[in-house]
C-alpha cells in the first residue's frame, strides 16, 4: 500500500535574526505555522528506484540528486537504515524558493513516510539530527505543529494549537535565494521575540504581531526584489485582512485573516488584479 504523507507550507508569523554563528547560520527567534495547503510525497515499495515530480509548479524543479526529496531518501538508508528499492513521487504545488519552506516541508514528509514503512518512531534522536543536516527549516517541518523555534531552527517547543484563523499566501512568482537574503542583512544582532502572551482572539494575534514582532528578513529581501513591496501593499488594501508580512526568506507573503472564508474572498480579489501571482487561501492554527 502506498504511504502518503501532506508537506505543509510552513509560514514564518514573526522571525527575529538575533545573532550569526561561527559557521556563518544565523540564530533565529521565530513563531511558526502550518497551512493547509502544500506538496504531497507518496512512498511505495517497488522493483527499483523511482522518483517522479508532478503537479503545478513541477516545471522549477528537476529530479535529480539534490532534489531535497532523493537527499532524504538517502540519508535515511545511510543514517537511519536500509529500505527496499523505492518508488516515489512529489506532487508539487507550493512554489520553489518561496519562504514558505516547501523543500523542506517535501524532505520532512519523505522521512515521516519513510518511518510508517519501516515501523520507526518519527521522533528518533537519530531522525532529529539527519533533519537537521538536510535544512535549517527540516526539524520544525518534521514536527509539524505551530510551534516558537529557536537555534539555526533546531529548538522547537509547540505552542497550544487552539486558535484558528485564516491566512492568504500570495507569492509574485519570483524566487529569492536564501542565502542572499540572510548576507544582505545589515544587522544580525536583532532582539529575540518577547514572552507569547495568551492569545485567545485572531484580535490578541494581531496586534501582538504588530506591535512586538517583526520579520528581520522582509528589508533585506525587499532589496533583492521589490515586487515584495507590491504584494505586501496589495494584501494591505484587502478587506477583513488583520495583517500582512512575508515569510521566510522570501517572496512569499501572508495575509492574516478571521478564518478561511474571508481569506478565500479576498484572495478572489487579489487574483482578479493580479492574474500571474500564485494565491492560495489557508486555514491555519497557533
Ligand atoms: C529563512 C527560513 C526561516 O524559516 O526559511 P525559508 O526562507 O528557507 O523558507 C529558514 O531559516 C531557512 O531554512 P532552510 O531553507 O532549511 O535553510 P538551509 O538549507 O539550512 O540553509 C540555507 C542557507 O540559509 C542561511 N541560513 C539558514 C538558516 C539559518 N538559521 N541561518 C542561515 O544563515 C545559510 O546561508 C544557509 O546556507
Ligand atoms: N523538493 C524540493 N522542493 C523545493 N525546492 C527544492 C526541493 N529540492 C531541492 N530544492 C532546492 O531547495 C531550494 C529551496 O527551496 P524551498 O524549500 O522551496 O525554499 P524556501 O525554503 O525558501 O521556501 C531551491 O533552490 C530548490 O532548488
């Protein structure tokens, strides 16, 4: 039977750059989530390898060795242990190089199917460290919960998971490396996030996010590509949206809404102005 496992399009709420490492990664402060939409990576046991990509945005992605997908596939049989010749395949819809993390959201799902078919528990100490050696971002897509994460990304402790509320990802269809954007910074010695207060109401959100969070990214990145400042001013004149910043690295950004519903008609209205950018409405929850 196949194994089918969701790769969640991981948003970044607030991200704090609060310090660079001697191996030049960056410490980060950050409170993240999880949207309903995302890739899918479906594993079966097969005569031989196969990797297959599929899907809306399969056109930017090749493959080959380096696809994040094959280099889980890898460092489970040389870490973790053998597996049976693999068929796999990505169904990919998130866009690549976007910020909101979809190769690694694709490699944490690989391992999550790679566990259920060999019987291993996802939450293996050995399983944490190939996470991380495949991504920053790997460990907190593995867990899959909302989550404030700390370290280059490697500290994660889950927030409570009960509010719900709406979000519209919108992404111009440029792609922004990472890299670039983390050398472009002009300061690494953010301040962290301050103490989660209770956040009960989409209102409590908001306006914690506002008033006392950022994403030290959005500056550096909006330098790289200035159609960021077009696509945050579009999300801003939307009705119902509470707020918007980008995610990640970059291009992607969100708009925060009450629920799904106000998110998916304000995300009809963005797409009518701007028919070539990517525009997906979510529920998501923290
Ligand atoms: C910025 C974030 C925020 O969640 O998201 P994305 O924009 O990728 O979605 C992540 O930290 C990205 O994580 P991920 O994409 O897995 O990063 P990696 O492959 O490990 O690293 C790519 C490059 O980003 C930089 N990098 C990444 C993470 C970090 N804490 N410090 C860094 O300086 C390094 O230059 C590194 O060479
Ligand atoms: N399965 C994959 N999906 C997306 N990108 C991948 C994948 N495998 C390798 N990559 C490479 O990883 C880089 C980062 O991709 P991605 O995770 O989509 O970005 P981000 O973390 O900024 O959202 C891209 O340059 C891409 O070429």
């Amino acid at each position: 039977m196949p194994i089918v496992e969701e790769a969640r399009a991981k948003i970044n709420l607030a991200l704090h750059v609060t310090g660079r490492r001697a191996d030049g990664y960056h410490d980060l402060d950050m409170l993240v989530a999880f949207a309903d939409v995302g890739d899918s990576v479906t594993l079966a046991t097969s005569d031989t390898d196969r990797f297959t990509i599929d899907g809306p945005m399969a056109a930017g992605l090749s493959a080959d060795a380096d696809n994040l997908v094959l280099r889980a596939v890898q460092g489970f049989r040389e870490r973790i242990g053998p597996t049976e010749p693999l068929s796999v395949r990505l169904i990919k819809r998130l866009p690549v190089a976007s910020g909101i993390g979809g190769g690694s959201a694709d490699a944490a799902a690989t391992l999550r199917g790679l566990c259920r078919l060999q019987g291993i528990d996802a939450n293996d100490h050995a399983l944490a460290s190939l996470a991380l050696s495949l991504g920053a971002d790997v460990p907190m897509c593995l867990a899959g919960q909302p989550a404030r994460v700390t370290g280059v990304g490697e500290r994660i402790e889950p927030t409570a998971g009960q509010l719900a509320f709406g979000l519209l990802l919108v992404n111009p269809r440029v792609g922004v490396s990472t890299p670039a954007v983390f050398r472009a910074l002009e300061r690494r010695d953010n301040p962290g996030l301050p103490a989660l207060p209770a956040l009960g109401t989409i209102d409590d959100l908001s306006t914690f996010l506002a008033e006392k969070t950022r994403n030290d990214l959005e500056a550096p990145a909006r330098a790289i590509a200035p159609v960021i400042g077009e696509v945050l001013a579009a999300l801003g004149s939307l009705p119902g949206i509470r707020l918007s910043r980008m995610s990640g690295s970059g291009a992607t950004c969100f708009g925060l809404f009450a629920d799904r519903s106000s998110a998916e008609a304000a995300g009809a209205r963005l797409e009518a102005d701007h028919p070539n950018w990517w525009v997906a409405p979510a529920s998501t929850t923290l």
